[in-house]
C-alpha cells in the first residue's frame, strides 16, 4: 500500500503555499519600511547622517548574525566555506567595499529625490548589472539584450526628463550606488563560482557586516561624527532608529528565505510589484508630483524590465494560462447558473 503521508511530487502542500504567501509578504513590507524609514529618518527627522545610519544597521546585522551562528543552523552553510587569509583579501573584502558604496550612496540620494522616483531608476539595475556583466567576460552581449537595454534606458531617460524636483547630484549618488550593486552581484558570480563554492545571503551578512561597520564607522569619523549633535534628533526619530535596524535585518532574512523557497521569476515579479506599491506610498505619504511623462516613461522601463525577467515565451505561456483561467471561470459561472436556473 502507497504510503500518504509525503504530498505528490511537484505540488507543495497548502501549509508551504501559507507560509511562502507570507514570507513574500514580510519582505514586500520590510523593504518598503526600511525605505521609508530611511527617507525620513534623512530627509525629515533631523538624523541627516546616512554613513551613520548604514552603520547601525551593519552594526545590528552583525550582532544578530552571530547570536545566530551560535544558537541556530541558520548559517551552517559557513562551514562550507575555505574562511582564511586569502579568502577573506580576495573575496570577503572586495564585495564588502562595493556592498558599502551601494549602501551608502543609495542613503545619501535621499537628501536629493523623493522616493518615487528614485524606484523609477532603480528599474535601470538589471540593465547595469548586464553591462557590468559583458565588460567582466561573464555574459555575452546578444542583439536581443541590447535591444532590451534600449527600451528601458529610453523609459528611464523619460522619468527623468518629467521629474518635477530633478537634482543632478541625487541622480548621481542613485547611479552609482547601483554601478556598486551591480559589481557586488558580479563579484559573487565570479569570486564564489571560480572557487567551486556558494553564499547564501545571511552568511554573506554574517561575513560582510561587520567588515562594512568598520568601513563606514571610519568614514563617519572623517565626516559625519565631527557634526553630530543629539540636540538635532528628535525623540521619534530614537524610536524610528531603533526599529529600523530590526526591520531592516528582517529584510535580508525574508530575501534568503524567499530565494530558497520561489524561483528567480516570482522573485523578479514581486520586485516589480513591490515597486509599485512603493512608489504609490511615496505619493500618498509625501504627495509627490508625478508628471505624465514620468509615468509613461516609468511604465516602458518597467515592460522593459518584465521583458528582460521572463524572456518571450514565458509571457506567451503566462498570457495564454491566463486566458484559459479566465475562460474556465467564465465556463463555470455559465453551469453554475444553468443549475441555478434549473
């Protein structure tokens, strides 16, 4: 007799479906929290200090991470890992500088432009990290691709020009935090493949942290720390600094967990949505002007973006799983009613 107490092969049982639903939603919502937060931590709550800022979330991360490593098998995967001198010179410390920069400059944008539009060329990222990805040998440039990269470079290009409160130094500052993002993910690519070996993300955090404090707690030294008052905080904003850094690292944690339970599309695809409902809090929180151009060129990039996550025949599988789950719905109302009518 088959035994029934494992699920069918290939179908997840209701209680992973829950817990995968609510996995995704924990992310989409830490993220655009910590966003936000950050926003106005910077730009509104007087802790205009976004090299301190990154340093207590790293500092925090770094702390949560080895309570971790010493009480769960969350990042046994570290075991795995060859940590010694090398090691750590030629891969730890090269993405931890990159990871630093990208964290960086992606707080101090918020000093320059509102939130909505920073997401519109945040949608520029995949486009970097493919160019970064042909000028490293790691990927191959095909007319196709090029094509791709037009579309959403001419959508961005088109936010930008409908901006309302445009600023060349913000513009700046997000471009090259996402130069720096895009060289991190490569750096993983190439550093941790050519050795044979993987890195889950709360291990990479374990490693990473504590290296990127330190980086930014010296910068902070040089530039922030001498300005520092505590006269200039507001009391909501101690609250908000207290409760980001949990969010934040709840951030990293849902993305692992996401990463091991969904497939790179539902991850691509919730990005997208994510980003939206960002953008649209952004407007209601702050009443950001969008211009009409700014949507228009926000939408081409955003197609663009799709296009590039799913390739053509996996939209013309999903169009057409969609029209057959809309044609079965209607064919059931259509008996439902006929025995209603009975």
């Amino acid at each position: 007799m088959a035994q029934c107490s494992a699920p069918e092969a290939g179908i997840s049982p209701p209680s992973s479906s829950i817990q995968t639903g609510l996995y995704m939603v924990a992310w989409i919502v830490s993220s655009n929290f910590t966003i936000l937060v950050n926003k106005w931590l910077i730009d509104e709550a007087g802790f205009g200090y976004p090299i301190l800022l990154t340093c207590w979330h790293l500092v925090f991360a770094s702390i949560v991470t080895q309570v971790l490593a010493h009480t769960t098998t969350l990042l046994h995967r570290r075991h795995q890992l060859p940590i010694d001198r090398q090691f750590y010179l030629r891969t730890v410390l090269p993405i931890g500088l990159v990871s630093s920069g990208s964290l960086v400059c992606t707080n101090f944008v918020y000093f320059y432009l509102s939130v909505a539009f920073l997401q519109m060329v945040k949608a520029s990222t995949p486009v970097v990290v493919l160019i970064v990805s042909w000028l490293w040998g790691v990927a191959n440039p095909s007319l196709g691709g090029i094509g791709n990269i037009l579309v959403i470079v001419a959508g961005v290009t088109m936010a930008s020009f409908g901006e309302v409160h445009f600023s060349w130094i913000g513009l700046a500052f997000q471009l090259t935090g996402i130069v720096f993002e895009a060289v991190r993910v490569v750096l993983i690519q190439v550093l941790l493949s050519s050795a044979g070996m993987s890195m889950d993300p709360l291990v990479g955090l374990y490693y990473y942290a504590p290296l990127c404090a330190g980086i930014n707690f010296v910068a902070a030294c040089a530039i922030e720390i001498p300005h520092f008052t505590l006269e200039s905080m507001t009391q909501s904003a101690w609250i908000m600094l207290l409760i980001s850094a949990p969010v934040a690292f709840l951030l990293n944690l849902t993305s692992m967990i996401l990463i091991g339970r969904t497939s790179a599309v539902v991850m691509s695809l919730s990005a997208i949505f994510k980003n939206i409902i960002l953008v649209v809090c952004s407007v209601i929180i702050w009443q950001t002007a969008i211009s009409t151009m700014q949507m228009v060129g926000y939408g081409i990039s955003l197609m663009g973006l799709v296009y590039y996550s799913f390739g053509y025949e996996k939209l013309v599988e999903a169009l057409y799983l969609g029209v057959a789950w809309v044609t079965s719905l209607f064919s059931s109302k259509k008996g439902l009613y006929r025995r209603l009518d009975v």
